[in-house]
C-alpha cells in the first residue's frame, strides 16, 4: 500500500497517475485519487462524455473531498470487494471516505449513483468538498439550482441533462463550482451522493447508503464466490478479477479495454486513443 503525500496549499495539478484508484457499477467506472477527487467519470455509461475529467484538465470537472489543512493519505479496497477506502491523517484527526457505486444483483437502477462516506476516525478534522462538473469532456460547464437538498448542475446540452448533489451540508456557489467546509469528529459520519439526471434532488437520507454499501459489499463478494483458488497469490489474483470485473458492461457482457480516453498507453506516447471499446482480440 503505497502512502501519497498531498499539501493543500500546494496540491499538483496532476496526481500521479498510481494514486488513482477504480470503483464502478458494471455500466460505467469512476477514477478516484487519493486526494479524495474524482478524476474521470462518464455518466450514465462508459461511452458518455465525461462529467468529471480532471485527470486529462483541472478545469473539466471535479468532485473533491480533502482536509483543509496538511495531510497523507492511502487508499485501500475493503477485502475482496470494490468498494474504496481513502484514509487522511492530518496533524488533528483521521478521518476516512468509503467510495462506492450503487449496485445490487438482479436490480436496474435508473441513474447513476456515486456514494461517499465520510467517517471521523480520531481527532476533529475540518473538510472541504469541491464539486464542479463540467459536461462534453470540458466544454460544457453548468449552471446551479441550489435547493434545500442540495445542488442540481444543469447542462446545456441538446437532452438537457443533469447532475444532482445531494448532502445535509449546506452549500455555495464559488467561481462556478460548489463548495462546502464542515468539521467532522472521531465517531461522526456525513454521506454525500452523487445522482445523475434524476428528476429532483431528493433528501441524502432518502438514498440509503449504509444500505446500498452492505448490496455493494454482498454483491461484489458473491460474485467472487465462484473463484476456488486460494493459494498464495489469492489476493493478487482476486484484485485483478475484481478489476477486470469493473470493465464489464452488464447489458451486453461487453469488456472495454479501459474505461478512461485520451491517456497515453505509455508516458510520453503517441497513441493517446479512446480505449472504451471492447476490443475483441483483447
């Protein structure tokens, strides 16, 4: 497990590219950094254009969630599932956000939803959430309707899609992203969600997310129940069945080759290609 060192005052444009970490619902997958932003994600599917690109540019859209003072960070996945754990010591506190995308066997969901908990593990830690997508792979940047709920990020574009936050916390509208800064304790827990194109922004508490974490968990540990192998290499081998698991589409049983765009396959290489097709030689 590799520790990421991150300063708030003088955070990198780009994380390193192995502080990034993969979560999805077998539809669409997320990148998400261990400074606790989401990198890249397309909604509702792998080949829609991104809501979150800040991996390719920081000005194509973000959901962030960091202390506001210096700190380290680490990222694991809770055992034999994918669902992402980001842990964040500061000199005051601890504090940990659970990242995961609901899902659940034998039941379609009409959106897209990105989970975040956030738990206070010791100390008191402030925080500071940072949500701006921008739409069409950053050249669509929304406008906000700020409601009781929390925020609905419109899109200009021809379908008239949407982006929902939906957070107890209260919010503001800042050079054109929203932005929230609370202190969480030790034993406190706050949940954000992440819905794409409902038709209201519904109460956080309506969403469930400690229900929705225990399908996610019993889902991803079901499907690995097939998987017999148990020598010394099992947990090697179980992460990568499990990120390979993450590339398929479930309405067709499609494998993309990778769920981002634009990347390089090498550092400092030509063939920047978009790689969410299934490749069948692959």
């Amino acid at each position: 497990m590799v520790v990421h060192h991150f300063e708030f005052d003088n955070i990198k444009d780009y994380p390193p590219i192995q502080s990034c970490s993969l979560i999805g619902d077998n539809r669409t997958a997320l990148l998400i950094s261990a400074d606790g932003n989401v990198v890249w994600g397309c909604f509702p599917n792998f080949d829609n254009p991104s809501s979150f690109a800040a991996i390719l540019d920081p000005k194509a859209g973000h959901f962030r969630i960091r202390p506001t003072h210096r700190y380290l960070s680490h990222q694991r996945y809770e055992s034999e599932t994918n669902i992402l754990i980001t842990e964040m010591s500061t000199s005051v506190g601890v504090v940990r956000i659970r990242d995961f995308m609901a899902i659940a066997s034998g039941r379609r969901l009409p959106t897209a939803e990105l989970h975040r908990i956030i738990e206070g593990v010791t100390g008191e830690v402030e925080l500071e959430i940072s949500f701006a997508p921008v739409f069409l792979y950053g050249q669509s940047k929304p406008h906000y309707t700020l409601t009781e709920n929390g925020v609905i990020a419109h899109f200009d574009d021809p379908e008239k899609k949407r982006a929902v936050l939906s957070t107890r916390l209260p919010l503001t509208v800042e050079q054109n992203q929203i932005t929230a800064r609370f202190t969480i304790r030790a034993g406190e827990e706050e949940s954000v969600v992440f819905d794409w194109n409902p038709p209201e922004v519904l109460p956080v508490e309506a969403y469930r997310s400690v229900r929705r974490l225990h399908e996610a968990r019993h889902y991803w540990i079901r499907w690995l129940e097939r998987f017999q192998y148990f020598g010394r290499y099992r947990e090697m081998a179980v992460r990568s069945l499990l990120t390979l698991k993450l590339l398929c589409y479930d309405p067709t049983g499609a494998i993309v080759a990778a769920p981002t765009t634009s990347l390089p396959e090498w550092i400092g290489g030509k063939r920047n290609w978009d790689f969410r097709y299934s490749w069948v030689r692959d």
